[in-house]
C-alpha cells in the first residue's frame, strides 16, 4: 500500500448508540411517478427483470437449517492461518505476546461474527437503498427490476439474521464507518448517486467479499447461503452498471468528476477503516496496539485489493475511470486495484452467477404440492 492507514483517525469514530433500536436517515429525494408504462424500452433491463422472477429462493425453505454448524471446531481450522501470520512477526510486547491455540480460535470466532454481521447491516442498506431507488429512478423497467431487487435483499438481511441468531451468538452492533458510508449514500438526493453508491461500490464489495468467503468456508449451511445470495447480487451490481451506463454517457464532465471523487471516497472507506476494532475490544485487547500489527498482514492487504476485483471493471465500463484525465484511475492506481480494470464487468459475468436448477427445483416443488 502506498498510503498509511490513519488509525488514530479510524479508531476516533466509534459507534456510540449501540443499544438503540432504530436509526433515522432523511433521504432528500423526490419520488417520481412515470406515465411511460413501455414495458421492455431498456431491453437489457427488462431481461434482468424477467430473470429475477425466476430467480426467487426462499430463505426458510431452501437452505438447510438443520446443519449443525460446530464453531469451535471451524475455528482450530483457522488456526494455523494466523499462526503463519504470528510466526512472521516479532511478537514481544504485543497484545499477542502470551497467546495460545484458545485466544487464536476464539478471534476466529468473533471475526467471522462480526464479518457476517456487518453483511447483515449492509444488507439493510440495500434493502433500504432499492426501496428509495423505486421511488426515485424515472424508467418503469428500472422500478420493476428494483422491485424484485427490493424483495432480494429482505431476503438476504433475513438469512443472515437467522445465521448469526440461530448458528452463532448473536450479532455485533453496525460498525461506525458502514454506518457512515450507509447514511451517506441514503442521505444524497441525486437518484444516481443511490445506484453508485450501493449498487456499484458496497454491493461490488459485498460480491468479491461473498466469493472470497464462500471459497475459503467449509461450513456447508454458511457455503449454501452465500451461494444463494451470490447469485442474487450479480444481478444487483449488473443493475447498476446497466443502468448507470446510460446514464452517465450524457453527463458533463464536472458531473462526472463529482461521481468520480464519490467513488474514490467510498473505496477508501471500504478499504481502510472496515478494521474490526470492535472485535478487539470485545477481546480485551488494546485495537491500536492489535491493529498496528494486522494492517501490515500481507494476507489483508491482498484481501483488501481482491475486494475490488469487481468495483475497479464496473467503474471503467461506466466510464468513470478515464474521464477527466484518468482521474479515478490514477486515484486506482495509487490504492494497488488498477490490476482488476480488464476482469469480467458484472453484467456481462451475471447470468454465469445464476443458480442453475433453481426453476427445475422450484417447478418440481409446484408438482409435488399439485399431486
Ligand atoms: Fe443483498
Ligand atoms: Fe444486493
């Protein structure tokens, strides 16, 4: 990385209203009616629509709940990882000094719930996030397809839910920065900006994050379900990109580096102060003193540029990288991610995400219940 993480400043911001129960955002946005019913103007679009019809699983039904999932024996599989990762430093004098095989599985454990757990929050930053865009997006096929969308995400904020209240110990509050970045995107009245913001960076994020996790996790209830909203969200970032593409070929150049500048900010937040500083404290352990230590992990550091795999070719197929002399590629190229510009962009990488035999298991469904 060529950019010191700030954590003084990370850590200054903290979640404070842990106990509240609920949060409330204004999302400055007018909601438009359209009296264009042409169904299948924005043929992409349509097509996506249509697909999401068929795509619908349910969150009770088709994953296996009866999966025992055994925690601690999860986490000593983990644990030769992060003795690799202590084993490469000098540990003396660090919160690390005196730990053993328990505190290195445990951490695993608490990681792991606060991962799953800031996917829930995000996932209710999409719920609330597509809701808006019905509201706000002027073509008809848009609001169709984020109606579906709307649906999904209800979908996943409940199977994660369930996850962490049935198979794990509860959740961690929303951390300070997600909630942040959240506010951020739901606050802003440009109906674009929703798109960009959700669509593109944290649902980006969230679909290499997923991929990543659903590769390296042998828990098969935990694999299944993020297989499931994988497939989900390939559609939602192709969404965005379909529809922002149109969108963003007619603006102006100091609008685009408005979007730019939007999209570098959200990158940095992403990268750098998502650190499960909660996870520390819950620990008993100092975060700065932990946290000096683990932003030098190569193994983060590669984790945190595969993040971007999808961002970084979404972002140049909008058009957004090379506007305004390459302004968010240079900013790309600083943050290590410029690598990823030429891997597959998400609408045209969706439908190989889609769950084949989810009609054959639901149309099997429909005549087992008729007979
Ligand atoms: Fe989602
Ligand atoms: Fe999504």
């Amino acid at each position: 990385m060529t950019d010191v993480v700030d954590l003084e400043a990370v850590l200054s911001v903290s979640n404070t209203d842990v106990d509240e129960v609920i949060h409330t955002v204004a999302d400055h946005a007018d909601a438009i009616f359209t009296w264009d019913y042409e169904k299948g103007a924005r043929p992409q679009l349509n097509k996506l629509y249509e697909k999401a019809k068929h795509s619908q699983w349910n969150g009770e039904t088709d994953l296996p709940w009866d999966t025992e999932v055994d925690l601690e024996a999860q986490a000593q599989l983990q644990v030769d990882t992060f003795r690799a990762f202590t084993e490469s430093y000098d540990l003396k004098g660090s919160p690390f000094e005196r730990w053993g095989d328990k505190e290195w599985a445990t951490l695993n454990i608490e990681s792991a719930n606060w991962t799953l757990s800031q996917f829930m929050h995000g996932e209710q930053g999409a719920l609330i996030c597509t809701a808006k865009i019905v509201e706000t997006v002027p073509w008809i096929d848009a609001k169709y397809y984020a109606a579906t969308q709307v649906m999904d995400e209800a979908r996943h904020v409940e199977v994660f839910a369930k996850y962490l209240d049935t198979k794990l110990s509860g959740y961690y509050p929303v951390n300070a920065h997600l909630k942040l970045l959240l506010d951020d995107i739901v606050e802003d009245s440009r109906w674009d900006i929703t798109y960009l913001g959700m669509q593109i960076m944290v649902e980006g994020l969230a679909l290499a994050a997923f991929g990543f996790l659903h590769a390296l996790t042998t828990e098969p209830l935990l694999k299944q379900l993020l297989r499931y909203v994988m497939s989900d969200e390939a559609r939602h970032v192709a969404f965005g990109v379909l529809s922002l593409k149109e969108y963003y070929e007619g603006l102006s150049d100091a609008e685009m580096f408005e979007r730019q500048q939007f999209a570098y900010e959200a990158s940095l937040r992403m990268r750098d102060r998502f650190l499960q500083q909660e996870v520390w404290d819950r620990m008993g352990v100092n975060p700065k003193e932990a946290l000096q230590l683990v932003v030098q992990d190569p193994g983060r550091v590669m984790f945190q540029q595969i993040l971007f795999a999808k961002i970084v070719p979404n972002c140049k197929k909008l058009g957004l990288l090379d506007r305004n002399d390459q302004w968010l590629r240079r900013r790309f190229e600083e943050m290590g991610v410029i690598q990823f510009e030429d891997w597959i962009d998400t609408s045209d990488e969706y439908e190989t995400l889609q769950i084949e035999g989810l009609e054959q298991l639901r149309s099997g469904e429909l005549r087992a219940d008729a007979s």
